[in-house]
C-alpha cells in the first residue's frame, strides 16, 4: 500500500476539502467555547458583531467551509481574541 492518507486524499483531489473541514470544525468549536466562558448568547454575539444571526449560523456551523475572513476577524473581536492566520 504504501503512502499515507494525506497521499491518498492529495491524489483524489480531496485533500484541500478535508483540511478546510478540519480547521472549520475547530474554529467553530473554538468560537462556541468563548462564548460559553462570556456567558454570551448568538443574539448578542451577533449584535455586536454588526452582522445577522444567519450570518452568525453559519460560521457556527461545522460543515460550512465558506466563511470570510472579515467574519471571523469581527468574531475574534467580540470575544476579546486576535485572528491568527498561519501557513505551515
């Protein structure tokens, strides 16, 4: 067999849509425990945010990959975090 997974998923094209999953799942996970810690509801989140409450589903959303960077830029904000982006 041979390789690995990352090979495999490369090869099928497929590596690029798991990865950006991965990250998403996390982040939206990340983004749920803050606002868990700030006793802050998706009502207010969003408010303060500047931005609707669908808008708010969706980056809280595991499956959905299209989020913007201005989203998460102003989520990080509310919640007294700083967007870090980084290529490895």
């Amino acid at each position: 067999m041979g390789g690995n997974f990352d090979d495999y998923l490369k090869e099928e094209g497929m590596l690029a849509e798991v990865e950006a999953s991965a990250t998403k799942r996390v982040i939206a996970y990340q983004i749920r425990e803050m606002m868990k810690k700030k006793k802050m509801n998706k009502s207010r989140l969003a408010f303060q945010m500047g931005t609707s409450r669908s808008a708010l589903e969706r980056l809280l959303e595991p499956e959905n990959v299209s989020v913007t960077l201005l989203t998460l830029e102003k989520a990080a904000l509310v919640l007294g975090k700083k967007l870090k982006i980084q290529l490895a």
